[in-house]
C-alpha cells in the first residue's frame, strides 16, 4: 500500500488582511470587504430608524390611551 496522503504546505501564512466584520480575509485596499462596509455603514441609520419607529408607536399607543380615558 502506499501513502497517498498529500504534503502539508509549506507556507501557511495568509494573504490579505482580515475583514473586523466578518472575520474573513480581505484582498481590499481597506481591508474590509465592500458589503461589510456597507453594512457597518447602514447599522446607525437602521438603529436610528428603529428607535424613531418605537417612539412613534409608542406616542400613537399612550394617544389611544388617553382618548379612551375620556
């Protein structure tokens, strides 16, 4: 029998830098894939628009309540 395995290489070093989103490596000039960055962009505009929608539910929510009350 003989053994086939293959040779371990023998440079294991990465290219690129790693992506501080997904983790994942980065052939980009920035280091940061251009989908990562649009999502690392859009969170605040996302969390600000959530909490803008809270609000505004929560404002309609106590409104109703008064009315009720009367």
């Amino acid at each position: 029998m003989e053994n086939n395995t293959k040779p371990l290489p023998l440079n294991t070093t990465t290219h690129g830098k790693t992506c501080p989103i997904c983790g994942k490596n980065s052939y980009s000039p920035a280091g940061i894939h251009p989908q990562c960055a649009i999502q690392q962009a859009d969170a605040p505009r996302q969390k600000k628009l959530a909490d803008e929608k809270r609000a505004r539910k929560l404002r309609e929510e106590s409104s109703k309540a008064v009315t009720a009350k009367r």
